[in-house]
C-alpha cells in the first residue's frame, strides 16, 4: 500500500521567491499570515517558524501571477503606442 503513495514535491522560500522575483521573507510572510493556498507555516515549540509549499501548487499561483503581470505590461505597451501616434501626428501639424 505504501508503494501507492505518492511523495508531493516541495519548494523552499528561497526557490519560490526566486521564480516570482521575491526575496524569500516575503513567501514566508505570506505563508505565515495564511494568506495563500500553495503552502504553509507553523510556528514549532522554540519559535521557530517551518514552512511547507506544495510545489505544484505553487507554480500555478506563479504562472497565473505572471500572466496578470503580462495583461498589465501589453496594456501599459498598447497605450504607449498609442501616445506615441498621438505625438507624431501632433508635430506634424
């Protein structure tokens, strides 16, 4: 039964901030205040803070993050093109 099981594979903060660009503080922060679904943290007997981040999970948060960063950028890109029309055809005037 044993052999069924399958080993999730984990992140540690330092890779999970390096794939969004984070430092690994803020992956503990978030994980600490609960605010995500990909991992956790627990505060162990010492103090000592353990975090836990399910890596599949993990990558899905990225990647839907990454997209909304490309959505902004090909905006913000859409606009500038579009200022840069409304220049030259003001100086062309």
């Amino acid at each position: 039964m044993e052999e069924d099981i399958k080993r999730v594979e984990t992140l540690t903060p330092q890779e999970a901030g390096s794939i969004i660009g984070k430092n690994a503080e803020y992956i503990r922060a978030l994980l600490r205040q609960g605010k995500v679904d990909w991992g956790t943290a627990v505060e162990g007997k010492s103090g000592q803070w353990n975090y836990n981040i399910i890596k599949s999970k993990f990558l899905e948060y990225a990647d839907v993050k990454n997209n909304k960063q490309d959505d902004l950028l090909n905006l913000i890109y859409l606009e500038l093109v579009d200022m840069n029309k409304k220049l030259t055809r003001y100086e062309e005037l």
